[in-house]
C-alpha cells in the first residue's frame, strides 16, 4: 500500500475515533438532561464521521492511482 493512502486510512481511523467519543459524550449529556452539549457533541461527531469517509475516499484513490483499476 502507498504512503499516501496508509495515511488516508491511519487519518480515516482517527475521525472514526473522534466521533465515536463524541457519540458517547452526547449519549452522556442527553441522560443528564444537557441537551445543548448533547446536540454539540453529536454535531461534531457526525463532521468527524464526514472527515473519516473522505479520507477514506482519498485512500481508495491513492491505491487505485499505484495499483490501477481491477
């Protein structure tokens, strides 16, 4: 696998990380009553979420770029 892409997928994986945390904060907030930072951590999960499926992405391009198409 190329640099480029290993990256793509070690940064993809991190997003994923991030939102999960972020899924289990709202998850918190919400038990506790605390809506606003409920909706705020559920926000922010869901733009990791959109981080980690373009890189993703990235990284499906980057080994079709050094393996070709199949």
């Amino acid at each position: 696998m190329s640099k480029k892409a290993a990256e793509h997928h070690r940064k993809a994986s991190e997003h994923h990380t991030h939102a999960a945390r972020h899924h289990g904060e709202a998850a918190k907030h919400h038990d506790s009553g605390q809506h606003e930072k409920a909706a705020h951590h559920a926000h922010t999960a869901g733009g990791h979420a959109i981080h980690a499926r373009d890189h993703a992405e990235e990284a499906r391009k980057a080994h079709t770029e050094e393996h070709g198409k199949k």
